[in-house]
C-alpha cells in the first residue's frame, strides 16, 4: 500500500520522538571515558532505559484499551518532550543519566503501541502489514537520524550539544501528532460478557508463539543496536583511526544499518500481506540469528565487509518486527489487543533490558580489565541465543490454529 497523508503524518510523528533512542549508543564510547563507566556499568543505562520503556508500554496500552489509543498517544508525545529535554540538559554524570534516561524512557511508550491500536483501527488485515511496516520503519528513520546528528554534534560541541539537538524532536513530534489525529476519533471496544485476558490472550497459542518471538526478536535487535555503535568504532580505531573520529565513523556506519531496517520495515511488512507472516518470519530471523554468530568476530576485518555484513544484520533483525506486530492484531480480538500488546511489550522490552546489559558482562568477562575490548564475538553470540529461539517460534507458527476474533461494536469517545 502507498502512504496516505494519514499515515504519513503518524509516520513522521514517530521519526521525531524517537530522535532521542540512539541519543545515548552513539555517546557511548565517549560517554564511558567521561564518566568513567565499565562496560557493564555503560550497559546498564541502556538496562534502565529497555526496563523504563517495558513498563511505559504496558502502561499506555492498558490506558488505550480504556480510554483510545488517540488520547493516550497524544498524552505520552507531551510527556517524553518534557522528559527528553530534562535529560539533554542534566543528565552530566553515570547516576544523572541512568534515572533521567529511565524517565525518558517511561514516557515514551504510549507513542508505540496506541499507534498500532489506531492503525489495526483504520486498515484491514490485507493492508495492516504495510501500514505497521511503515510505521516500525519511520521509528528506524528516526534511530538513524539520531546516530548521524549525534555523531555529527560530538565532533562540534560534545555530547551535551548531541543531547539537546536529540531531545529537539519529541517537541516537533508533538505539533505533528496533534495536526495528524485532530480529526481521529477515540475508539474503545467494550468487551464481551465472558471472555477474559486469559482466554483472549493467554491461552491463545497463536497469540502467545508470536509474543515469545518479538521477545526473543527484541533481546537480539537491542542488544545489536545498543552495542553496534561501540563495536563499529572499535574496527575503525583497530585500523588506526583516532578516538573521536573512530565513534564518529561508527555513529555514521551505524545510522546505515538503521537505513537498512527502515528498508525492511517498509518492505517485509507488505511483503508478509503477501506470502503470509510465518515464511516471511521465518527466512528473516534465520538470518538474523546467523549474523549474530558472525558479526563479532569481524573487528579487524576491511570496513567494507563489516559493513556489508551489519547491512544484513539491520536488515533482517528489524524486518520480522512489522510482520510480529501485524500477526498480533490478527491473533487476538480488538478489546484485548491493547492488553496483548502491553504483555508483549512487558516481555519484549524486558529482554532488552538484559540483553545490553548481559551483553557487556560478556564484553567484560572476554577481555582484559580496564583495556579497550578486543574481542567482541563472545558478546555478540550471547544475542544470538534469543536469534535461534525466534527461529523456533517462527517455525511452530504453521501448527498453531488461528483463534476467532471476538468481535464487538467500538463506541467513540
């Protein structure tokens, strides 16, 4: 499907407020000499941030089912401008960082998940795929504009600067939001005497496969993204780049493999509408999980095969997320779907919660204490343990019989 003038304006709503995301991965390895932080220390900012947004996304969807996923994201675009633009300007230090990011993070929920529920709302089941494609792949637009400013703002005025021009978009995200949804009514779908969040969702098994494949999908594209910054500017000074200017070819080199993702969002999703989610699900986390094995070994190797590689890696860890959030909304009825997607949300962002952090225990515990890590591909393969179990998920899909919706009338608010 083309983008309407509808969707496009979500769209373009969600690119701003993710502009803060990446804000702090493209930091990293200056960040870490700055404030004096050990890998698993600079992991677990990251942690905070993943377990910020967990609950932030159980909350909001929670708050969608009841009161509309219009009013709900709205509330949530104003709340992160005003918490992003707390942490450009105090976040100066490990402990600043860790509860302003936090704060960040649980305020920026309701601009995902109530997205979804709006769109699940306007399109039909033949067009919802691309319609959530291009919505996971304005979020990627928005991840690699964060990474280039980012990197291009460290080398002019630190990260201070990098901070305040990153926390600028959720405030333009918000006048786009409130321009797109003015005419968007609140639609709240009553529910069926009888029919609980047990039946609708948790002895779904269609429903429960595909929220334990974005779990296992989401410890491996985080752990990725957090990292991939560091381990690209890690090649770069291998080869004799100087230290500023190896994290900002990284941030650069990085903002690419979120390119690739918005390429896979936008496509995967409408290709899914076509050859159905499980063969779409399955070929792309096979080959996520394989890059997993691959990437970490490569530090050393030309930029242009860590390139070409990362390339592949972007593309096929964010392609099956479109492709999960569409199959969601197919397999659990509409006034169940905001608590399908919080349960999901729950269990896909606390996995990437731990997954950085383990990530850079990992990290720590394969290279020499207090030198600049050598050797990644350790790390790297512990995200491919949840690459593998998405595989498994994806291949139990043809099994799994599809569950009636229950339908009911929506009211309006």
């Amino acid at each position: 499907m083309n983008l309407d003038r509808w969707l496009l304006a979500l769209c373009a709503s969600r690119t701003f407020s993710t502009f803060i995301f990446m804000a702090y991965a493209a930091s990293l390895p200056v960040l870490r000499t700055e404030w004096s932080m050990s890998a698993t220390a600079a992991g677990s900012i990251s942690t905070g941030f993943q377990l910020g947004y967990a609950v932030s996304l159980v909350g909001f969807s929670w708050l969608a089912d009841r009161f509309g996923a219009r009013r709900v994201f709205l509330g949530s675009a104003w709340l992160s401008a005003g918490a992003a633009l707390a942490f450009a300007l105090y976040a100066r230090s490990y402990i600043s960082a860790l509860v302003l990011y936090t704060l960040v993070a649980l305020t920026l929920g309701g601009t995902y998940t109530p997205a979804i529920m709006l769109i699940a709302d306007r399109y039909p089941p033949e067009r919802r795929g691309a319609a959530v494609g291009w919505l996971i792949a304005s979020s990627s637009l928005g991840y690699a504009l964060s990474l280039l400013v980012t990197g291009l703002t460290l080398a002019w005025g630190g990260y201070a600067l990098s901070f305040l021009v990153a926390a600028s978009g959720p405030l333009v995200s918000i006048v786009i939001a409130v321009l797109a949804l003015r005419s968007t009514p609140d639609v709240v779908h009553p529910r069926r005497a009888g029919v609980r969040f047990g039946t609708a969702v948790l002895r779904n098994a269609g429903a429960m496969r595909v929220i334990l494949g974005y779990t296992f999908h989401n410890w491996e594209l985080w752990g990725m993204w957090v990292w991939a910054p560091a381990f690209v500017a890690a090649t770069f000074a291998a080869s004799g780049s100087s230290a500023v200017r190896a994290v900002e070819l990284g941030a650069y080199v990085s903002a690419s493999f979120h390119v690739m993702g918005l390429l896979a969002s936008s496509s995967m999703g409408r290709l899914s509408d076509r050859l159905g989610r499980r063969a779409v699900l399955l070929t792309l986390a096979t080959t996520s999980a394989t890059c997993s094995l691959v990437f970490g070994w490569l530090i050393g190797q030309p930029a242009a095969i860590v390139f070409m590689v990362g390339a592949l890696y972007g593309f096929a860890a964010l392609g099956d997320s479109p492709v999960l959030s569409t199959a969601l909304t197919e397999a659990v009825s509409a006034p169940y779907l905001g608590a399908a997607l919080g349960l999901r949300s729950f269990l896909g962002f606390g996995a990437s919660a731990l997954a950085p952090l383990v990530f850079g225990a990992v990290l720590d515990a394969t290279n020499p204490p207090g030198a600049a890590p050598t050797i990644w591909g350790w790390a790297f393969l512990s995200l491919g343990v949840g690459g593998w179990a998405a595989v498994g998920c994806a291949y139990g899909l043809s099994r799994t019989p599809a569950l009636a919706s229950v339908t009911t009338e929506p009211r309006q608010r």
